[in-house]
C-alpha cells in the first residue's frame, strides 16, 4: 500500500503542475488574440480616419469647385449633400451585408 502511495503521491503532484502550467498557456494564448484583435481594430480606426479626413477636405473643394462651376457656392454644397444622401441610401440598403462582413472578419481574426 505504501508503494502504491509512493507512485501516486508524484504523479499528483505533477498533475497538479501540468493543469497550472495549461490554464497559465490558455491564458497566454486568450490574451495573444485578444491584443490581435485590439491592435487590428486600433490600426483600422486610426486607417479609417486618415481616409476620413482626406474625404472631408476632398468634398469641401469639390463643393466649392462645383459652386463656383454652378455660380452659387450653395449649389455645389447641395450636390454634394445629394451624393451623400444616396450614398447612405446605398449603404442602408445593404447594411446586413455589411454587418455580416464585418462579424465575419472580426471572427476569423479571433480563430487565427
């Protein structure tokens, strides 16, 4: 009986470091595509405001540009207005589409 507590009493022991040392990989690996993820969407944010100022000046000339064309400054501002609001129109219309690109995305970067 005393051999049998002998074999067991290591083995336990090395049990219980074999499941500390597994939960302490699992957390790694959780936290490795959690900071993935973050760092992916922070980049794309920070992408996606660069784009959004260069298409905020670029329809503030091409209104005035327009205006100027049409001989009220007004006119060119609500051409662009016109185009934004068809714009979202488009993207209302297709925003599950969107939706579902975007989970999609979000999912594989998690899985990888």
């Amino acid at each position: 009986m005393e051999a049998q507590e002998d074999i067991v009493t290591p083995l336990l022991d090395k049990l219980k470091i074999f499941s500390k040392n597994s939960i302490e990989l699992w957390k790694l690996k959780s936290m490795e595509k959690i900071l993935f993820v973050f760092s992916t969407l922070i980049s794309r944010v920070i992408m996606g405001l660069a784009i959004i100022i260069a298409l905020f000046s670029t329809t503030i000339a091409l209104a005035l540009w327009l205006g100027e064309i049409l001989g009220k400054l007004y006119w060119g501002f609500l051409m662009i207005t016109v185009l934004y609001l068809l714009l979202a129109l488009i993207l209302y219309l297709f925003h599950k589409n969107i939706r579902n690109k975007v989970n999609n995305t979000l999912i594989s970067l998690m899985l990888n």
